[in-house]
C-alpha cells in the first residue's frame, strides 16, 4: 500500500513539473509574440534575442583564451632560477656559443669511407 501511495505522489509530482515547464514555454511564447507585434505595429526590424543582448556566442574564444595563455613569450623568472642552479641554458633552443675550435677533450677521428 505504501508503494502505491508512493508512486501516486511520484506522479503528481511529476505532472506538476509539466505543467509548470508548460507555463514557462507558454510566457516565452507571450512575451515574443507581443515583442514581435510590437515591432511589426511599430515599423522597425525586430532584432533576435541573442543579437539584442550582447551579440553572437563565439564557441572559439574560449579555446583561444586557453591556447594564448599557454604560449609563453620567454622563460618564466622561476624557469631562469632552476636552469641556473641546475647550471643548464636558459634559452630554447640551446645556443651552443664559441666556436667548434674551443672543445678541449674531444679527440677528432678521421673520417674513412666504408667499403
């Protein structure tokens, strides 16, 4: 018995919800149609909503927010501190600076060709 009280009550519940999401479509579609009458009484273009309250939804300019915060112009002062202490380059792509002359403990081998 208390099951059925249960779903009666689920029931209601639900055709309540109906009714007031109905309600609510119904208002949208009030207030359009007197705003769209409006407009047609009245002689001016009448301007869809999304147009009339900030313009169009652009789904990219959230990716290029994201994407431009990611690109760093430089190495950060933290990137600069921790390369120095690790006693590596700060710049990218690793310069290798002086000449090929200036290397001390490489031996050179002569070049032979495979035969």
């Amino acid at each position: 018995m208390m099951n059925f009280v249960i779903r009666v009550i689920l029931l209601l519940l639900g055709l309540v919800f109906a009714a007031s999401l109905a309600v609510a479509v119904m208002l949208l579609a009030a207030v359009w149609g007197v705003r769209y009458a409006w407009g047609r009484l009245a002689g001016k273009p009448v301007t869809p909503w999304m147009a009339s309250m900030g313009g169009r939804f652009n789904p990219r300019s959230g990716f290029d927010r994201f994407r431009n915060a990611a690109q760093q112009s430089g190495p950060s002062a933290a990137d600069v501190a921790n390369a120095r202490a690790r006693g590596e380059s700060v710049e990218r792509p690793v310069r290798i600076r002086g000449s090929a002359s200036d290397v001390t403990d490489v031996s050179p081998k002569s070049v032979s060709p495979r035969g």
